[in-house]
C-alpha cells in the first residue's frame, strides 16, 4: 500500500508518516544517513512485529 507521505519534526528529527514506507526504509537510510551500520531502537511490543522487517529492509540496501 502507498500513499501520502507526511514529514513531521520530532525533536529536531524528520519523523515520515505513511503507508508502505517500511519497504523503502533501507534506501531511505542509504539517502539521509548513508552508512555501513545502523541501530533499530524499540521497544519489545513493536520489536515483536516490525523489528525483522525493519531489519531485512535496511540489510537489504547496504548489502
């Protein structure tokens, strides 16, 4: 699913809000923060849904 994108500023950080945006997390990562490692920072209930998602689609951009 796709949509509109919001961008909301979240204490001095771009927060974007829509749907289908977790598929396109690791080349957003690659754009605004290119880099060769990340940390996923949750809590465990998300973790439990979102954090290998989240996970695959960023290993999926930097290789």
């Amino acid at each position: 699913m796709t949509g509109p994108t919001r961008t909301v500023e979240v204490l001095g950080y771009q927060v974007l809000v829509g749907p289908g945006l977790l598929s396109s997390l690791g080349a957003t990562c690659a754009r605004v923060a290119p880099a060769h490692r990340y940390a996923i920072i949750s809590d465990e209930a998300v973790a439990r849904h979102w954090l290998g998602p989240a996970r695959d689609a960023i290993l999926s951009a930097i290789g």
